[in-house]
C-alpha cells in the first residue's frame, strides 16, 4: 500500500512532463522535450497578483485540490495483482466522488478572482460538468457488472477473459467525453478556452497558473490510468510485467485524449448542454443496457 | 477500514506542495491598476461577485434528482449477475421512468439556456 | 533557486499582443515563431507587444492594460507610434530582438496608485460598505438587480467596458456591455474596431481567428463536422465554410446593438469572429456617424 | 489509527459546520457544509459502510455545488463584501440548538444501542444490492415514481421555457386548425398569473 503509493508520488511528476510533451507535439514549437520545463520554471519565478477583494484562501486552494483529486482518483488504480494505495472496496464510487469535486474545485478557482471572465468560466463550467459526469457513472457502473464489484481490482480481475473495451465498445468514447470535461480540454473546456481569455485561470499569474495546469496534467494522467485500468485491462497483458502494461496503456490514452481535445471543436454552452442529455447520455443508457444483456448468466 | 488513510494523506500532501509551490514566484506590491479585473483596458462599474444568473438552473434541478436515482444502481449493478434477469427488468423500468423525466424536460426546454 | 534561474531563460517569451491598425495580420503572422508565445491575458504574459497605430483616445486602456502585466513587464511598439514612454518603438518587419530585449526591462506603473473609489477606514467594518449591499467595499459598488430580457428573473447586472484590447473581439471594438449570468442584456459600441487592411480580411486568418475560439487549429476543421458545432441560421456555418474554402466573405453584419442582445457571451464572441474586421467596422462606423 | 481518524474526522465535521454560520460568503458557507459532509461520510466509512460513506461525499459534492448556485443567484451581498451575520432569529436558533443537541445526545446515550459487530470482509455493499432487489423492491421503484414527479414539479415551477414559448407570453399550443384558435384548456382570465413564476 506504501510502496504503491510512493510510486505513484515518484511516477506523476515524469508523467505530467509527458503530458506537457504530448501538448507541445503538433503545435510546430520545438523544443518537445525541453520546453514545457521550461515554461514552467520562468512561470514558477513570475509574481501572482491579487485582484480586487479576491477569496485569498480559496485562490490559494484551488489547484492544490485540483491536484489531490487527481492523486485520489489515481491511487485506486491497481499497479500490479494486489498493489494498489487505496485499498478501498468501493474505488469506482471514490473516483466519482473525485469527478464531482473536481467540478467543485474548477468552480472555486473561476469563482475566486472576483474578476468577470473566471466568474463566466466558472459558471459555464457547472452547466457542462455536472451532465458530463452522468455519463461516467453509467460506463463505469458498466464495468462494474461482469465484475459484480465496486472495487477496482476486481474490474481488473474481470477481465482476464476479455476486455471491456469490447463488451462495452460505446463505453471508453462516453468515459474520454468525461475526461476532457475534468481535464478542461478541447470541446470541453467551458471553463479555461480562449472565447474567455483563459476563464477561470485569465487571472492568475507565476506559480498559481504553472501549479493550475500541473494540476490539469495530472489530472489527464490520473483520468487515463483509470481508463486504461476500467476499458483496457489495466496492467493485465503477456510478457511484460503489469506496471509496465498499465503505463503503456496510460501513455496511449493520453495521446489519445489529447488527439481529441485538438480536433474536436467547442459547441457554445447551451448547444453542448442539450447535446450532452440528449444525445450522449441516451447513449451511455445503451451502453450498459449492452452490457447488461451480454453478461446476464 | 483503513482504506481511506492513503487518500486522506495524498490530500495532505498535494495541499502542502501546492502550498509550498506558490511562495516560489517573486512576490510584488499589489498596486490598484494591477489588481483591477482584465477586460481588456476597460473597466467593470461593480464588482464581479453579484447574484449570478444562472441560466441553467431547471437543469441543475433535473440533475440533482437524477443523480439521487444513480446512487441506487452502483448496489445493483455488484448483485446484477447473481440476480439475472430480474435484475434487468427492474433496472429498464426505473431507467424507463427516469427517461420519461428526462424527455420532458427536453421539451420543456430546459436544456436551453433560460 | 539557481537552477530553476538558468532553466527559465531558455524559456520562450510569453507575449500578450495588441493589435493596433493594421496591426491584426502582423501578429497572427507571430504566432508560430519560435521564441514567443502569443497569451490571451496580460496577466500570463511577460511583455506587451504594441503591433499597428493605436489612436490616442485608447491610451488610458492601454495603459490599464500594461498595468495589468505582472511585474517586471517590459513594452515594445512595433510599427506604432508610442502612446507613453516606455519601451522600445521598433520600426522594421522582426520584432523579436526587441521583446527578447524587454523581457529584461521592468516598467513601472503608468497609471496612479489609487483605488477605483475610495474605501479605506469608510463605513461601520472600515471595509467602504454599507449595510447588505450599500458602499463601496473594497473599492468598488456591488451590482444590483434589473429586469432581464430573457427570463424574467429580476438578478443583478454586470455593467462594464469590454474591449478593446479584449483577444476574443476584434481588435479595437469597445463594447459597454450589461450581463445578466453569461447573456448579453444591451450593448453601446464605444469605439469600432481598427482598421486593418485587405490582409485583415484573408480568409485564413478570419478563419483562424474563428477556429482558435472553438478550440481547435484549422487543420482538424478540414472535417467538416467543425461547422456543426456552430448554431444553426445565424449564418455563422455559412461564412466559416467560406473562409474554409478560400473564399472571402462580403455579408454586412446588422448593427451591434441590435444583433448581440439576448446572446450568450460564446455565441456573441463567435458572430462577431465570424465576420471580416472591415465589415464589422464599417457597421461600427455607420452608426457613429448616424 | 481508526480511533485517532475517528477523532480528528469528528472534529472536522464539527468545526466546519459551525463556520458555515460564522462566514459571509455564500460560497464558503455552502462548501464548508459540504466539508462537513465529507467528514461525516468519512467516518461512515470507517464504520464499516464503504459505500454510504463514499456516495454521501460524492451526493454532497454535487449537492453543495448546486445550493452554492442558488445560494449566490437568490441572496442579497452573496460573496459577502461587507461583513453579516448568517443567522436569523438568533436567540430562538440558540434555543433551538440547545435542545435538538441534548435531545440527541440524551437519545444516544440513554437508549440501549445494538451491539452487532460488522463481520471482518463482510460485502456489505452486496447485501446492499440484495436488499433493494428483494424486500426492498417496491421501496425502490417507488422511489423511481417519486423522483420522476420530483423533475416534473421541478421543471414546472422553475422552467421559463416552455413547449410552446416562454412562459410569460403564453406560451400558448398552436391551434388544431391552421391559424384557428389555441388548442388546449383556455387559462382562467380572472386568475391572473398562471402557475409558471419562475420562483421570484
């Protein structure tokens, strides 16, 4: 349970880094390796500036919260058969738990400045994440029924046989909607897109804005391992040994979320909303509806 | 039940970095033109803190009673396969039910912004 | 904190840039130089970059603006002419000496150190206000209650001056708006967008201009599904797919004060992107001349 | 440990409760209650109910997100710029406290409470799903019906929008016939305003 946790604390750093690196691929900047450590160390040096009467505290918190949720939802994920820091039996609850505070916490930083283009980032934000959540819980709860557990090992376990990326093909695509909803991504990222000047974060400057997408990052690494772990198998697959499966996995759904983040386009909010109960949500009834058909004895 | 001792001190520690990491940046006065909100060289009349409206509200209020009806199923779905088809069909008519919800706000347009 | 010193500066610069006349296509043209990078608020950035002639009437905003980088700060004026002493006026088509030369620089201040309205030590708290919502607290009056257009709830309204150095509006265009939440409840158009030229009007930088605010580059809009994300009948689709395909767009907006009432703040940021800067200023001008 | 956990979480609970009345913003005061609740569903945990103890945070979350929404649309000095005082009626909420407190401190104390230890690795969640799939069956569609009229009642009394228009214009079905008179009940003229107010 230590030891897993301590890797965990030893693994995010790098992986934030490779997240930065997959950000930076594409954009035609150079310096892939090297230029998102540096961004962030001349960030670190600049001075924060307070706003008018802002809720210091809360300014303070916010990305300090944003980055335990994402080392919460992280350590229910399994590292190899029985290696896991949150040893908890209902792990997919406590993931969602952290997914609705992570709406809280986006929320409180947009709130926080009392400046108006976070305000509207913060507010955009509740109408898109709350409705986006949903959609996690059903693909999730998905994953738990072959398993007939909560916990997250045993939807490892679950499949030794078959992966549920294959039972439940719809599931994954819901989940990643919900993953570039809590990583403010691409079509999802009602509360930091350039239409508001960087919403939540327009304000925030030096080591609250570096620590505010650390956060984000992490947040991406913590969501893809929790994907890889409920659609991919986790750390399951030959030859190599698990924590080795389980990072390549992370690896390749973080590509692939932020792959998505770039190409799929912003809807204005009240478009997004609609789309989101109408047409998602429906969908992600099917998909266990599916699932549910498929493992019945 | 332990289980929740790890998670409870990753929090302690992502705050105290979190912490720790802001006192890094090079600190300055806080004069009043650097404080006042960015709109791009204009100027707010009031302050941003205000009775916000909301243009979403109904749809919270759907969401709030849908979430209540999740909560039922994460129970359901851990006895799902040892119950069977019962299981289904208990689960399809309370979705059924809810969806009927979900269709009428539809039309009543509370997806909309208000 | 050495180290951290030495690997900041192989940093690239973050610059928040504003376009003057024909300043808009200059600086679209930064956006990919290495060394740099474009920022949407002054809060994030490092220096100030001035592209194109800013008329005097915008001093003031500019130097709110300027204010509102985080100290040091530093100025370059790139083919403008300077509005207040500091920085470097660069002349020629390469900005990029100047601003490495300004990310060294420390401006002070140009505005007066003084609260927007006076607060310190008034009222029962010492705070400015009075009662529940009277006062100045902190400096400035709360908002308060108004009818709304849409639904009828009477909340408060957010009155302010956006623009016009906002990076969302064109370049230029002041707006005084009054929000209800994220909805646009009137508009007075205080200054038109700046001049900016044929080369404002090039379809691929109108086109990107639009993309970046939908969150994508213009590459992943070549699929066409870009285009429905965007509202159906406000024209918007239409003129985007136009720009996508190489064409030029020629449609006159309706007058700012009638069309953005009622929509909501992404909507209303996407219509005005969706329009050239030339015809959105003539529509500006027509109006102040009225 | 779990006692040390134990106390610290009560502690939590408790202290974050009473600064929900003692702060003026409406924001912290709404999130202070739900760091009361995390604390609370905590310690549910640590009684041996995994699953209540993780759902009440996570409903909470939720829940204090959308007060903390209504809370600053509906009250006047939301984020509390100048200083107030959350409670009203102040002596009777004292009075109030006093009681419900030694109420059920004396309840707690005075009944004779079961002694059922939880089985060490018992699947309390499982036998969870099979309550509400056996004897609980009828509770659990029940409460489906229930939470349905709960969205329709919340959608009638707050939505502004409605199938045929906004509300205050109407909002009037078209008529059977083309351009023929709204079909439909007919709204009684002396009644003034109709249902739909939006929750002034």
């Amino acid at each position: 349970m230590i030891a897993a946790a301590l890797t965990l604390l030893l693994a995010l750093p790098p992986l934030v880094w490779v997240a930065a690196m997959f950000d930076r691929i594409g954009t035609g900047r150079g310096a892939v390796l090297i230029g998102p450590l540096q961004n962030g160390a001349a960030l670190l040096l600049r001075p924060n500036t307070a706003t008018e009467a802002p809720d210091r505290l809360n300014r303070l918190l916010a990305p300090g919260w944003y980055l335990a949720l994402a080392l919460v939802g992280l350590s229910v994920v399994p590292l190899a058969p029985g290696v896991v820091a949150s040893d908890i039996s209902t792990g997919l609850v406590l993931w969602g738990a952290c997914e609705a505070l992570t709406v809280v916490v986006v929320f409180l930083h947009g709130w926080s400045p009392n400046a108006p283009l976070p305000l509207i980032g913060a507010y955009r934000y509740v109408a898109i994440g709350l409705p986006a959540m949903l959609l996690s819980m059903f693909v999730l709860i998905g994953a738990a029924l072959p398993a007939q557990s909560l916990s997250v090992v045993e939807v490892v376990e679950a499949q030794r046989e078959i992966w549920n990326v294959i039972r439940q093909p719809l599931g994954l695509p819901l989940f990643m909607a919900l993953g570039l909803a809590i990583t403010l991504r691409g079509p999802f990222d009602y509360a930091d897109g350039a239409e508001l000047a960087g919403g939540t974060s327009a304000e925030e400057s030096g080591p609250a804005l570096a620590l505010w997408h650390f956060a984000r990052a992490a947040m991406l690494v913590a969501f893809s391992a929790m994907a890889a772990t409920a659609f991919l198998g986790g750390h399951l697959g030959p030859v190599l040994p698990g924590p080795v499966w389980l990072l390549l996995k992370t690896l390749v759904l973080m590509a692939l979320s932020v792959a998505a983040g770039r190409f799929f386009a912003r809807m204005p909010p009240a478009r997004m909303l609609t789309f989101l109960w109408v047409v998602l949500l429906p969908l992600s009834f099917a998909s266990l509806a599916l699932v549910g058909v498929e493992v019945l004895p | 039940m332990t289980g929740i001792a790890m998670p409870l001190i990753l929090v302690l520690l992502a705050i105290a970095f979190a912490v720790t990491m802001q006192r890094i940046g090079a600190k300055t006065e806080a004069t009043w033109p650097r404080r006042a909100p960015f709109l791009g060289g204009g100027l707010p009349e009031t302050h941003a803190w205000q009775r916000f409206h909301v243009r979403y509200y109904p749809m919270t209020l759907l969401f709030i009673a849908f979430e209540m009806e999740m909560m039922f199923m994460y129970p359901w779905a851990v006895v799902y396969v040892e119950t069977g088809i019962v299981a289904l069909a208990e689960m399809g008519m309370f979705l059924g039910i809810l969806s009927v919800g979900i269709l009428y706000g539809w039309r009543e347009g509370v997806f909309r912004w208000q | 904190m050495n180290w951290l010193s030495a690997l900041a500066r192989g940093a690239e610069i973050p610059v928040f840039a504003v376009a003057g006349a024909q300043g808009l296509a200059p600086v679209e043209g930064l956006r990919r130089r290495p060394g740099l990078r474009l920022v949407d608020s002054p809060r994030h950035a490092r220096v100030l970059l001035v592209a194109g002639a800013v008329d005097a009437a915008h001093k003031t905003a500019l130097e709110r603006l300027h204010a509102q980088l985080p100290p040091p700060r530093g100025t370059v004026w790139w083919q403008a002419a300077p509005l207040f002493a500091r920085g470097e006026a660069v002349a020629g088509n390469d900005p990029l000496p100047a601003i490495r030369a300004a990310a060294e620089a420390s401006d002070p201040d140009q505005r007066p150190d003084v609260p927007p309205h006076p607060w310190q030590g008034m009222g029962p708290h010492g705070q400015g206000g009075r009662g529940m919502m009277g006062g100045n607290p902190y400096g400035r009056p709360m908002a308060m209650t108004a009818e709304d257009i849409r639904d009828g709830l009477e909340l408060d309204a957010y009155s302010a001056r956006f623009g016009p150095f906002l990076p969302m509006l064109p370049p230029g265009l002041a707006l005084d708006l009054t929000l209800q939440g994220d909805v646009i409840v009137s508009v007075t158009v205080v200054s038109p967008p700046f001049e900016q030229g044929v080369q404002g009007d090039a379809p691929d930088l109108c086109a990107a201009r639009m993309l970046r605010l939908m969150g994508i580059g213009p590459r992943a809009a070549r699929a066409r599904g870009a285009l429905m994300v965007l509202p159906k009948g406000s024209g918007m689709r239409r003129r985007l797919a136009a720009w996508l395909r190489g064409g030029t767009v020629a449609e006159t907006p309706e007058p700012l004060s009638e069309a953005l009432p009622g929509l909501e703040w992404a909507e209303a940021v996407l219509w005005l992107a969706s329009f050239p800067p030339s015809q959105l200023r003539a529509v500006c001008m027509e109006r102040q001349a009225a | 440990m779990t006692d040390a956990l134990f106390l610290a979480l009560s502690t939590l609970a408790i202290w974050s409760g009473w600064r929900v009345f003692r702060v003026d913003s409406m924001v912290r005061a709404s999130f202070q209650l739900m760091v009361s609740f995390i604390a609370v569903g905590l310690i549910a945990v640590l009684l041996a109910a995994p699953y209540i103890g993780i759902a009440t945070i996570f409903m909470m979350a939720v829940e204090m997100m959308v007060m903390a929404l209504f809370m600053v649309m509906f009250m006047m000095n939301p984020a509390g710029l100048n200083p107030m005082v959350m409670v009203h009626q102040h002596r009777f909420s004292i009075a109030a406290g006093v009681v419900a407190f030694s109420g059920l401190s004396a309840a707690v104390l005075l009944s004779d409470l079961p002694v059922q230890r939880v089985p060490e690795g018992a699947d309390v969640v499982r036998d969870l799903g099979h309550e509400l799939l056996g004897p609980s069956m009828l509770i659990f569609e029940t409460a489906g019906v229930t939470l349905l009229a709960t969205m329709i009642g919340a959608v009638v009394l707050s939505a502004h929008s409605g199938r045929y228009g906004a509300s205050d214009a109407g909002s009037l079905p078209p008529g059977l016939t083309p351009g023929g008179e709204p079909a439909g009940r007919k709204p009684d003229e002396s009644a003034g305003h109709h249902h739909h107010h939006g929750g002034h």
